[in-house]
C-alpha cells in the first residue's frame, strides 16, 4: 500500500485480467504461445500497422528495431537529448554512437527536426522520433528529412501507445520503418515488463521475429505442435521473449486501452483548468497536442530548477508524489554525445519540468488536491 495520499501513477488489476493470467497458468504453456500469437495480432489492429512483434521490454524493442534497419558500427542515430536513456542505449547496443540533438522549446519539448537536419553527417543513418509523455514528435517534418537524406526513421512510442501521429488519422509507430513500444508497469498498456516493435515491413518484422529468440528458425511452440522436430541457429541472436502470462494480461488489458486514455485525456484536461495561469506555472503544449496525446504523464513548467525543487519538496510534504526526466548529456556516460552542444532547449526543458500523478483511473478528487496543493505550494 503506498504512502502517498496521491501516487505518481496507479495500477488497477480487475478481475478479468486475473482470470486471464491464471487460464494461462493453468494451461501449462508459460512460453511464447498462442496467447502471444493472439496478443500480437490484436495489436497490430489497434495501432494499425501490419506487423507487430512482441519482445521482452520497451529497450529490447529499441534494440531489435535497429537491428533490423541494419544499424552498427560506424553509423550514427541522432536522438533528442531529453528523453529517457533507453531511446539513446540502443543505438550503442550495436555499436552505433548516439547523435544528441535539441528539441523544439521546454514548452514543446520533443525533437526538433530543425536542429535534426543541423546534425545529419554523411554516417547518419537513423533518426529516432521520441514520442516523450505520449506527446507525437513533428513526424512528417521527420518523414520528410529521412526521406530527403536516405535515413531510417525509428519511432520510439514507448510511452505513446495510441497517441496520433498526425498524418491522415494514423497512429504512432505507423510511420517510421520501425515503431517500438513499452508495456512496463507505469505504461498506458502495462504487463509489468514486455515491448513490442511494429513495421510496415515484413522484412523487418521476421529479423525482428528471429532475433528476439536466439536465431532460430522454429520456435518452442512450432515444435510442441510438431511442426519441426529441430532448428537451426542462423544469426547471433537473443532472449527477447514475452513469455504468454504477459501476453494474456497484455490482450485482457488492450479490450480497454481506448476508454483508459480518454479518461487519460480528460484528466489532463481537468488539470489544465484547474492551472492555467497559475503565476509561475506554465502548462507544456496546446490543446491540438493534448487532443492527440496519449497522455502517459502530465508534466508542467516552473521558472527555473531552483524552484521547481522547491515545488517538488513542498508537494511531497503534501503527500503528493512527483518525477522528473534529466537530459541524456547530464549523465556521465553521455555527457560525450551531447559534447557539440546546442543543447540548450532540452536542458532547460530539463531544469524545469515536473511531472504530476497522472493515471487512466485517477478521481477528479485526486486533481483537485494536486491542484489545489500547487497553487498552495507557489503562493507561499
């Protein structure tokens, strides 16, 4: 039970979806499976793509998807500077380097396809369009550049399932080569762990396929169903499965995913009310956003770092939980990337933010104590 009297984020586990995980126990098939192949098919229908290939985590998603675009050494993956580190590990888990580049405003902090262009070498070989709180990134500015310049555009949906991406209806991850997503506990869609990489391609979408269980050509399931008494190991590959409890709870949780994020979507709108103007907040985005966000948190803007730890001090005492996200060229391990500078808006973004609780069954009540402690916090 948590302390808080209003968590950064809470889970609901209805009945259905522990009779979905406990028909899977009592199965006696606990690996990749049926349920997998069932989940698979359900979600490439609702995000709309043709392929989707469930893995082990949102990281591995990442990781599979270049990959699959035939990134490695001597390439370079430009990714924006704030985001979490995941977006910029993958392209080092092939030996690629990691180009950090800026976003548009801390206000509208995803990729800037500006700065993007800025940073294109002739060893770029992919962009990777962060989709960060479940707000879309510019895509057809992003499709346009990677079009013009021969480049792979990874979309990294790991917090925007079902998010818009702005072109003729489509969702995100139905744009770039690659699309990967996070079903992690704090996600719209959570299973605890699990990911999932979507594609266009039927050429991505088998690599993918291949490479997420060890290279082999049959998998556990073909083989207890008899259709291949052996395998063969035909590439270097992984153990990026979802196992099928997942998978049953991912598909009994994706029947509500739609009415979860409109209760999303309007829970931000309840707070957008109860903030705007608020002296020395300011709110991220405008309502074209919010309308198509998916909504995987809901952050806000102090005037600088000081004060928004300040914020964050005084909403604890209140017993309200908050987060924030450094800029990837802050850490240690990445302060390299980020060294040609020209980071300046994903820094202050940075300094600035604060994420609020936000959850797909979060109470009106909840908003307004959240509010109301703000305004108390910023007043005083």
């Amino acid at each position: 039970m948590s302390e808080w009297r209003v968590p950064l984020t809470e889970l609901e586990i209805p009945e259905e979806d522990v009779r979905a995980v406990l028909e899977c126990l009592e199965s006696g098939w606990l690996t990749m499976g049926p349920r997998t192949g069932a989940f698979e098919q359900a979600l490439a229908e609702f995000v709309g793509t043709p392929h989707a290939v469930t893995v082990s985590s949102g990281s591995a998603a990442l990781h599979l998807a270049c990959l699959a675009a035939g990134i490695g050494p001597g390439d370079e993956v430009i990714v924006p500077a704030f985001t979490f580190v995941a977006s910029a590990a993958a392209a080092r888990y092939v030996g690629a380097t990691p180009v950090l580049c800026d976003v548009v405003s801390p206000r509208e902090f995803n990729v800037d396809p500006a700065d993007v262009a800025r940073r294109i070498t002739p060893r770029t070989r992919a962009v990777v369009a962060v989709h960060f709180c479940g707000y879309p990134a510019d895509l057809q500015a992003l499709r346009a550049l990677c079009d013009e310049h021969g480049l792979v555009l990874i979309e990294d949906c790991a917090q925007a399932i079902g998010a818009e991406a702005g072109t003729g209806g489509r969702q995100v991850g139905t744009v770039g080569e690659l699309g990967a997503f996070s079903f992690f506990s704090k996600k719209q869609l959570c299973v605890g762990e699990g990911g999932m990489v979507s594609s266009a391609s039927a050429e991505h979408a088998e690599r993918v396929r291949l490479l997420r269980s060890h290279a082999m050509t049959s998998s556990t399931w073909d083989r207890h169903r008899g259709h291949d008494p052996s395998y063969d190991i035909v590439d270097i590959g992984f153990n990026f499965r979802i196992d099928e409890a997942r998978a049953a709870l991912g598909l009994s949780r994706l029947r509500r995913l739609p009415e979860a994020l409109l209760a999303r979507r309007e829970t931000v709108r309840a707070y957008r009310e109860r903030l705007q103007g608020v002296p020395g907040l300011e709110l991220c985005f405008d309502e074209e956003a919010v309308a198509r966000s998916s909504h995987f948190a809901f952050p806000v803007l102090l005037p600088d770092r000081a004060r928004r730890d300040r914020l964050r001090e005084q909403l604890k005492r209140a017993g309200v939980q908050t987060t924030w996200y450094p800029a990837l060229q802050s850490f240690s391990d990445y302060s390299v990337y980020g060294s040609a500078g020209g980071l300046d808006a994903a820094a202050e973004a940075a300094d600035r933010h604060c994420i609020l609780p936000l959850s797909s069954a979060m109470p009106i009540e909840e908003v307004e104590l959240v509010a109301d402690a703000v305004r108390a916090a910023l007043a005083a």
